[in-house]
C-alpha cells in the first residue's frame, strides 16, 4: 500500500515538473518592433505643392517612439536658407513622433515653386536615433524624394543677333510684368538683371501657381554703344521637361534708349505683352519701342498678383555690382 501511494506521489510531482517545463518553452522572447521609412524613393513635381512622408513600425509599441532625423540632398531647405529655398518641413522640424499603440507617423512637405529652370533636385531624409533601445531601426532608414521641374515658360533675352553683329560693350536686363488686382500691368520682382556682357538673360515662368490673366517684359537697354541695337526675346513652353513649342519676337533699339535703371532711379518698363489662360502661354505682342530709356509707360501701383499664392518664390530686382 505504500508503495503505491509514493508511486503515485512520485508520478504527480513528474507530471507537474513537465506542465513548468511545458509553460517555459512555450514562453516567446520579446521582438523588437522594425522601424523603417514606408518607402525609400519617391518622385513629386515641384507643382505637387505637399507632400506625406510615412515612418512606420510593424506593430505597436507600449511607449511613444520619438524619432530624430536629419535632412540633405540637393534641395535648399527653407529653415537653413540664406535665400531662395525649395521645400519647407510643416510638421515638426527633424523630429517626428508614433504615439502609443499607434504604428505610424508622417513627416510633412510644402514644395515651393520659383522662377528657376532646374534639373531634377532631391531631399534625403534619414533617421539619426529613436529614443529607446528597445525599437530597431532596419537599412530602410532613408528615403530620397526627387523634385522633378515643373511646367512653365523659359523667357530668354538675346542681343547681337543679326547676320554678323558681335556686340562686346552691350548689356541689357530682362523683367516680368503680371497684371495685378486694378486690372493694370506692374512690375514685379522677378527679374534677370546680371551685370554682364554676355547674351543671353533668362528666366522661367512656373504655370500651376500664377493666376490667369496679362503678362509683360521688360528688355531694358542697360549700357553699350550700338546704335541700332538688335534683340530677340524667346519663349519656349515647357511640359513634361519638353519644348512643346516656341515663339521668337524680334526688336531694335537706339541709343536714345540707354537706361542704367539702378543709377537714373528710371524703372525698366513694359515693352511687350502675352497672356495665360489655364495651362496655356499666347498672344505674344511685338515690342513696342519707346522714344527715350527703355519704356512706354507710367510706372502702375506695384504688383499683387502672387497674394494668393506664398508658394512662389520671388527673387528680387536687384543688380549686382
């Protein structure tokens, strides 16, 4: 009889040392969550105007995850610039935060378009640290957006350009015109005004975010001794980074229309007109060649045509010494 009663004693302690043995093996170690870019290449249009940037992990942490990254490529980031910029970080600057059970989180893009022709620019963000040990950061710690030029119309300026001219001691600068709230033309601040003796001076105009309506140009004879002076002005439409079509204008001045604008304080003014209506550039007028200087009219209230979009960067008319 005793014999059984400790077999039996024997054989439960056996039974429960298996269940314990049992309970650990099926114990799973802790994994930590993968944090990683939702994707490691995007390409935008400068016209794109926002863009979402997905951080993710691949399933829910008990904590906020504080994540700090660091920003390079070859677009100009608003917050560093000394001038023109490309982008602007909206969301909170090199910093993003997954809250608690949540598994994502998104860095947020306003793309700026300006009055530069470029080639293709990129941002690369990447990851620098996250504030825990226990999150790991996977090779997708990266992502590069590339910012592909947007539609507009290239302007460009040209003199000395009939059978033989070789024009050494010309300079011109070329501005823009938009027709502002009062219904009137008004030089804006856009302008290609180099101190140089080189032909050509040009600009680009973007198309998505100017407002319908009248444009013009200003080709200011700065300095020089040709009398006649001959110029062409250009404009070549670009969609999709193609010449989709072009229109040359062809113009004379004499000397009676030298005008060192930033000396004589008398503005460089409207020569010729075009229009934009949706996504189309037309009715490019001839130049209409003033008396005197290089212009025809009375300076109008300053422009206002870009209140509705702080998009836009503008440059400022400003001539180098």
């Amino acid at each position: 009889m005793r014999t059984s009663r400790l077999s039996l004693f024997i054989s439960l302690i056996a039974a429960a040392s298996a269940v314990v043995i049992s309970s650990c093996k099926d114990e799973e170690p802790f994994v930590k969550p993968k944090l990683a870019f939702s994707t490691t290449a995007v390409t935008v249009n400068e016209a794109d105007q926002t863009l979402s940037i997905e951080l993710s992990i691949d399933k829910a942490f008990t904590e906020n995850i504080r994540i700090d990254y660091i920003l390079g490529g070859t677009a100009i980031d608003k917050t560093t610039a000394s001038g023109a910029y490309d982008y602007e970080i909206t969301s909170e600057y090199l910093e993003s935060e997954i809250i608690k059970g949540q598994t994502t989180t998104t860095i947020e893009v306003k793309l700026y378009s300006d009055f530069g022709f470029e080639e293709s620019e990129t941002i690369e963000i990447s990851i620098q640290d996250v504030n825990s040990e226990n999150i790991e950061i996977t090779r997708d710690d990266e992502i590069t957006v590339t910012i592909e030029q947007e539609d507009g119309l290239i302007v460009v300026l040209e003199w000395g350009v009939g059978t033989g001219e070789n024009y050494t001691d010309v300079d011109m600068d070329l501005f823009l015109w938009a027709e502002n709230s009062s219904g009137d033309l008004a030089l804006t601040s856009v302008g290609a005004a180099s101190a140089s003796y080189s032909s050509p001076e040009f600009f680009f105009i973007p198309t998505a975010p100017l407002e319908d309506g009248d444009y013009g140009l200003s080709c200011n004879y700065y300095e020089g001794s040709e009398d006649p002076m001959n110029f062409r002005i250009t404009f070549i439409e670009v969609i999709d980074n193609n010449d989709a079509e072009t229109t040359e204008i062809l113009g004379t001045y004499t000397a009676a229309n030298l005008n060192a604008w930033d000396v004589t304080n008398i503005d460089p003014l409207l020569v010729q007109t075009f229009e934009k209506v949706g996504t189309d550039w037309s009715n490019f007028s001839t130049v209409d060649v003033p008396s005197q200087y290089s212009r025809t009219t009375a300076r109008p209230r300053p422009h206002d045509f870009l209140k509705k979009h702080g998009g836009v960067n503008l440059p400022p008319i400003q001539r180098p010494n």
